[in-house]
C-alpha cells in the first residue's frame, strides 16, 4: 500500500490566516520533508476560494519537483470539467519532465463547484462536460497527433499536443465520490480509482468499488489494473489522546461552518467520536492505531493500493502538521507494510 498526503494549499491556521508567501513557502516545506521520510505520493487539490492557494496546481507540484527526488507529484482533484484537456496535459506532460517522471493525475468533476461559473461553464452539463473531456484527455495521452471532435470544444484535425511526458503512459486516477455510475466509467476505463470517502464508515463503499472491479472485469482489464486508493481526513499524533486534542478543535470549526454553506448541521462530538471509532472515516490516531484502521479500511475494501491523508483541513499548525507528517513515514509505513506481508 501506497501512502501520502493531499493537500488544498490551505492559508487558514483555525481563527488565523498566514499570509500566503507563508502558507505556500510552508506547504513547499512539508512536500520537500515528506519526500525526505519516506511518504509515496504528495497531492496538490484545486480550488478558486480565498481559503485555499491550490488554483495553479501544476505549479505548486514543479516547485516540489525541484526539491524533491523520489516522491510522487499528483493533483488531487484536478477539475476537467473545467479545465481544456490540452492545457491540462501539457501541464502535468511538464511537471513529468521536470520531475523526471513523478507526475500524476487525479480527475474528477469536482465536488466545490466554483470553477464551473469562473471559467464559462454551465453546472447543467456537470457530467457532460466530464465525460467528453476525459475521452480528449485520454485520447491526447494515447496519441501525439490528435483528431477529435465534441460539444464543448473546437475540434481538433491530427493536431500535434507538445511537450510529451516522460513516463510513456501519464498516470490519470478517476476520482469518484459515491455515484455508482462513476465508478462503473473508471472500471470501463481501465483507470486507476481514486475514491473520496469523507464521512461515514468507508466500508459502506464496497459494493461501488465491487463495482468499479466488476466493470473493469468486463472491459478486459486484469485485477493488477484495476488499482484502488482511498482519500480520507486524517491525523496522527504521538498518540491517539493528543491526534483528537490537536485535530478536533480545527475539524469541528470547518465542517460547522461548511455546514452553514450546504444545509448541514453543526458538528458534535459525539459525530466525531463516531467517525474515528474503528469503522468510522477519519483516520486520527497514534501510529498503532492509524496503521490498525488503514489495514482496516484495506480489508473492507477488498483491498487497497493508495491511501492519503487530507490534514490540512483541521486548523493545524506548520509544525503540527510537520510533525504528522514525520509520523507516518517513521512509524505508520513501516507498521502498514509490517501488517500486510510486505506492503500490498
């Protein structure tokens, strides 16, 4: 199993916000150090809110890329709805040059919805405009010269995309919430699952990653193809007392107020005890417990290939978070690959 952490370039500490030359020197630091301790892949959102400095983030990952050496560089998600699958390609085809072969891509529709007005598209064609871009991007990672044709773009005539990744099939991950109908597309695909599961209890997502797996099946892809990672909040401390002391304070102020936005409730503690109980979502915890409940959370899933850990999302601090980070890559990956006869 694969592990790291994503990120939404976050410029918000609880109550206080750094400036963000800050936030992003900071972010930077906690990229170059994940990759020192031993952490798989490093992912960067996007969003268009103050809030957050993840907008660009192809250019965030190309300066990790310059101070780091082994870890993988991805986005997490990149909205193609919104985006020209050209430029997208060409992005991520340069951060794979620069980072000699570490780039990634995870696409999704995006379930912050901002881009859709900000770059002229209509929330009506939500699905539309992902399929049709997913099909452009695929066909441009399969051939130089492109000929293709759709609704929401001008064609293209056996028209050369440049520069080409180094890697000689990009790695594009389908992110997927809990429509079924899009875990079906990624297994059709053939593309490597990337599933956001950010309440609840995660093995309740079995039969769509089932799914996934039996579409896939059907398409002709093999079990080795068909890879499955999950994304969900998560933290670790010294020990599980100190994770929740650190984590529930920032994680409560959020999510009450994302709830006032979208029609939920406040968050309680008695919701948070529920959703870091052993089914629960969350993965807060000491190192023990963490690596416990990510084998877990691998079980009920019938297997898993990736985890990340979203942290920054809870009102921590650089050095909070720093010190997750050191966490996982000294204790937590060694326990997992420990637990799982050598690290499935």
């Amino acid at each position: 199993m694969e592990i790291g952490i994503d990120s939404f370039a976050s410029a918000m500490y609880g109550s206080n916000s750094l400036r963000p030359v800050e936030a992003m020197e900071q972010l930077l630091d906690r990229i170059a150090f994940a990759d020192e301790v031993g952490l798989d892949v490093f992912g960067i959102g996007e969003h268009h809110r103050k809030e957050f400095l993840d907008s660009a983030t192809a250019v965030i990952l190309a300066a990790a890329a310059a101070r780091t050496k082994r870890i993988k560089l991805g986005s997490a998600v990149t909205v193609l709805s919104a985006a020209d699958p050209v430029r997208v390609y060409q992005n991520f085809a340069t951060l794979d040059l620069i980072s000699k072969g570490r780039a990634e891509l995870v696409v999704g529709r995006g379930s912050s919805v901002e881009a859709y007005p900000l770059f002229g598209f209509s929330l009506n064609d939500y699905d539309a405009l992902f399929k049709e871009k997913l099909d452009l991007l695929l066909q441009i990672r399969e051939q130089e010269f492109v000929t293709w044709s759709g609704k929401f773009r001008a064609p293209l005539d056996n028209q050369p995309v440049y520069p080409r990744a180094l890697q000689e099939k990009l790695p594009v991950w389908l992110g997927v919430g809990g429509t079924p109908q899009s875990f079906a597309r990624a297994g059709s695909l053939g593309l490597p699952l990337m599933v956001a599961v950010i309440g609840g209890e995660t093995h309740r997502f079995r039969p769509l990653v089932d799914l996934y797996r039996e579409a896939g099946r059907k398409a002709g892809f093999t079990p080795a193809q068909l890879k499955v990672g999950l994304h969900s909040p998560g933290y670790v401390g010294e020990n599980t007392e100190f994770a929740i002391g650190d984590y529930y304070p920032g994680y409560a102020e959020l999510w009450t107020k994302l709830g006032r936005e979208r029609g939920w409730p406040p968050v309680t503690k008695h919701q948070f005890d529920a959703l870091v109980a052993e089914k629960g979502v969350l993965v807060v915890g000491g190192p023990e417990e963490v690596a416990e409940k990510l084998v877990r959370h691998s079980e009920a899933l019938g297997g898993i290939d990736r985890f990340t850990f979203q942290m920054d999302n809870a009102g921590l601090t650089h050095e909070q978070l720093m010190s997750s980070i050191k966490l996982i890559g000294t204790k937590v990956v060694p326990l997992v690959k420990a637990m799982t006869d050598g690290g499935r």
